[in-house]
C-alpha cells in the first residue's frame, strides 16, 4: 500500500488548484491515500503554513509523506526540497516552511531566518536527510512557472509514496531555511512576555507560551492582552467570563471568548504582545 501524502497550501477551494495536483498524484500512485491539512493558509503565509503543519504532522504515521506548497517564489531560483525525518518525508520550497517541524531539535535556536547546516545543525534524532530536486526523470513534461505544486511537488509526493528514495530526485542539500520563529522572553518582576503566533478559524488567539512555560499554581496568574487582564487559566473554552485563557490543543496559551471570537473581540493580529504575570511573586 503507497503512504498517506498529506497537503497544505494557500490555493483555497474555489479554484481547480488542489483537484490538479491530487489528479497528478492519483495518476501516479492510484491507491494513494491523501488527506488535506489546509488549503485555507493566507496567500504566501509561510509562518501560518509552518505552524499549521508543525501542529498537525505528529498525529500522522511516520512514513507518511507531506506536501507542503505556500511558495512565494514559485518560477524563481528557488530550491525544491525532499526532507526526510523520523517524523515522516516532506516535501517543498526551501522558504522555512518546515520550520515549526524542524524548532525542536535545532542545536542552538536561531536569533534571525537563514540557513543551518543539515550536517551540524541538528539533534542527531531527527536523522535528517534533506535532498534539492536535480532530476526531471520524474515530474511532468510541461512544467508551468508558476504552477510547481502540479508539476514538480505532486509527482515527487506520488513517487515518494511508492517506496523511492529521496535520493532518487537529486543530491544532498548542504542547508535548509529556516525561519526566526518568536520565544517567550522573561522579565525582570518575574512575568513572561510572549506574541501571538496564529489566529484559527473560531478567532482563538494562540501565543508562544506553551504550558510547560505556565506556573503550577494557575489560579495566581494574570494575562495581559492587548488592554484586558484575564485571570487564572480555564481548563475548557466554556468556563471562565466572556473573555478567557487556557491551554489549547496544541499546548500553547490560548487567548478565547466564550462562544465568540477573542480576535474579532480584541482586534489584535499576530506578532501583538501576550503577558503573563504570576501575581504571588509581584512586589
């Protein structure tokens, strides 16, 4: 049986986008079995795409292969990657899209985006291998400028899902990108100052913070956003008042409204500040 291939993209779902590449895919490896992530990312998103798949791909066996195309410079010299971890095969631009993937087992965290070495920049783990696609044997015959999700990713994912080796579509990669991707940062009365990373569907406002950074004593902790104060941490979306924090699925600080869209309620955007103070250890 061929691996599940994932996909995320920014093509939305009023066009014929996704239909061409699982086309592509089914004409290759018909059993394939292909399961959408999102298709919904904000065009050219590639921070929502990084976040949306780092996310979602550990649910996922491991030989699964992901197609991830939120590709700003489709048609440009950029590099076509295979990337092989224990996690599962992804493949995509080199523009930092595995970046949330890739966070937890970086050697040392970056201060800005920019390449690390595939060799000496990571935990030995995740048993990297990252391949730049060199050879056509493979894609379709007529490739588009600014269709590389059909004509090169698509066919690369259906191969890959048939048993053939990354190494099959080209040579080792020396790098990868990666993106700057934002921390929690301590503060001098013992607060911890995090940013919003992404904003879902229901308007819930998912920080940097995950639980593991979050006081025991719960009841004792204060949110500041935007020009609210939220205090303790609900457990469910339902307790709490109109406005209200908890650990979300993904096990990051949530800013939500009950029954309503802390987004739309807040109007703030990604990147906004998320404070969290234990007011036990204030002066």
């Amino acid at each position: 049986m061929p691996s599940v291939i994932t996909l995320t993209s920014d093509f939305g779902l009023c066009d014929g986008y996704v239909a061409s590449m699982k086309g592509v895919i089914l004409g290759v490896s018909p059993q394939a079995t292909i399961v959408d992530i999102s298709h919904l990312i904000k065009p050219q998103d590639i921070y929502q795409a990084a976040f949306v798949l780092g996310i979602t791909v550990r649910y996922f066996p491991p030989k699964t292969v992901h197609l991830v195309v939120v590709d700003p410079g489709v048609g440009t010299e950029r590099t076509a990657l295979i990337v092989k971890t224990t996690l599962g095969c992804f493949i995509t631009p080199d523009n930092g899209s595995l970046s949330y993937v890739l966070k937890p087992y970086l050697i040392s965290p970056l201060s800005a985006k920019g390449s690390v070495s595939v060799k000496t920049g990571f935990k030995d783990e995740l048993d990297l291998e990252v391949i730049k696609v060199t050879t056509s044997d493979f894609l379709q015959s007529n490739i588009s400028n600014t269709f590389h999700g059909r004509d090169i990713f698509a066919p690369l994912a259906a191969y890959l899902s048939l048993g053939k080796k990354p190494s099959d579509f080209g040579e080792e990669a020396e790098t990868i990108e990666m993106l700057s991707l934002s921390s929690p940062q301590k503060n001098a009365d013992c607060s911890l100052t995090g940013h919003i990373i992404h904003i879902d569907s229901f308007g819930n406002l998912i920080s940097d913070i995950t639980s593991a950074e979050i006081p025991q004593n719960r009841d004792s902790i204060i949110i500041e956003v935007g020009n609210e104060h939220i205090k303790g941490i609900s457990n469910t979306y339902a307790e709490g008042k109109e406005l209200l924090a908890c650990i979300g699925s993904s096990g990051y600080l949530e800013i939500a409204v009950k029954n309503g869209s802390a987004a739309s309620l807040l109007a703030l955007k990604t990147g906004d500040a998320v404070k969290l103070c234990d007011f036990t250890k204030r002066s």
